[in-house]
C-alpha cells in the first residue's frame, strides 16, 4: 500500500534500456575484463598435452563433459586408464565467459578441434568459430555436425562423435579400428 501511495523511481533497479545500458557498460568494461582475469589468474581452465603425435587437432569440453570423454577416447585407444589423452585436450571448468587468448593459444597450429557440450544450441561451437575467425586462425571447429544436437552425450555417443572426427581429420590416429569398420561397411554395403 506504502509503494501505491508514494511510489519512488530508483532507475538504477530498472532493467530496460535505456537504463540497462549502463549495466552493460559495467559489464563489458569492468565486470567481463575481471572475470577474465581471474580465470587465468588461477588456471581455472585446464590444459593437458597429448603426447605429440595428434598436436594438429584438439579436444574442448566443458568441465562436466571430461569423465565420459576421456572414457571415450579410452575405448578409441586415444587415452589411457588414468586419464592421460593421447589428443590435446583443453577443459573449460568455466563455460562462460571464453578466455579468447586460452582458445587462441590452444588452438593456435591446429587445423581442427571438437567442441564438446551437451544440449543446444551449439552456443560455444558458435563462439569457437568468432574467436578463431576474429584472429584470423583456420582451425576448423566440430560438433554438433559429428555428436548429436541434444540428450545425453554418454560413452557410447561421445566415441561415435570423436571416431567420426578422427576419421575426418586424422584417420591414422584410430589405427586398426578405421580399417575394422571401413571394412565392414564395404562388406554390408
């Protein structure tokens, strides 16, 4: 009843322009270039190296994607038991925002990477795509186009999507099972 009687304007609780500009001002200027910072600051995104011989292409997940990843490329005979990736892997623990000197870094000499994350739309294979086209980098970015636009990205899915991957990019890196299976998709064809 008090509000109906002596209403007040506080235009710094309204969240239409134009008053929302300054928030976004705020936000670009100060909040986002402090977020940024404190990501890097504390490493909160990871790195792992492969073991040199699939530097050409890289693997990007959100942090909750790792485990059934690295099953995947286990099963690919791509890592091993204790989560040693043969493939460079970049791990975001922060999905947002993209650190673009982390992207630029790692997929700087790669001419591909798979993003990996779960549900639509593909915000971050989006974002991928402007960072690299931004700094001029060639890397082609992959997902949703080799792993499935929604539901769960299981073992199962995620070895589907990263064999196909591979045998786009490097082939030779799935060794003796590409053979297997293109063998028998000529033997049911």
């Amino acid at each position: 009843k008090q509000a109906l009687e002596n209403p007040r304007r506080d235009t710094n609780r309204i969240v239409l322009p134009p008053a929302s500009f300054l928030h976004e001002k705020e936000k670009i200027e100060q909040r986002w270039p402090a977020a940024v910072k404190f990501i890097q600051e504390h490493h909160l995104n990871e790195f792992q190296d492969g073991d040199g011989s699939l530097d050409d292409v890289g693997v990007i997940m959100l942090g909750g994607m790792s485990n059934n990843t690295l099953r995947a490329l286990m099963q690919l005979d791509l890592a091993d038991l204790f989560g040693t990736s043969r493939v460079p892997l970049y791990i975001l623990n922060v999905a947002y925002p993209l650190v673009e000197d982390e992207v630029i870094r790692f997929c700087q000499g790669k001419k591909a990477v798979l993003m990996v994350e779960e549900g639509q739309p593909d915000y971050h294979e989006q974002h991928l795509n402007t960072i690299l086209g931004r700094h001029g980098l060639p890397t082609t970015v992959h997902g949703k186009d080799v792993l499935p636009m929604g539901g769960d990205y299981s073992v199962d899915a995620l070895r589907k999507g990263l064999r196909g991957f591979f045998e786009r990019h490097r082939p030779d890196a799935l060794g003796s099972k590409v053979t297997q299976t293109v063998s028998r998709r000529k033997d049911e064809g």
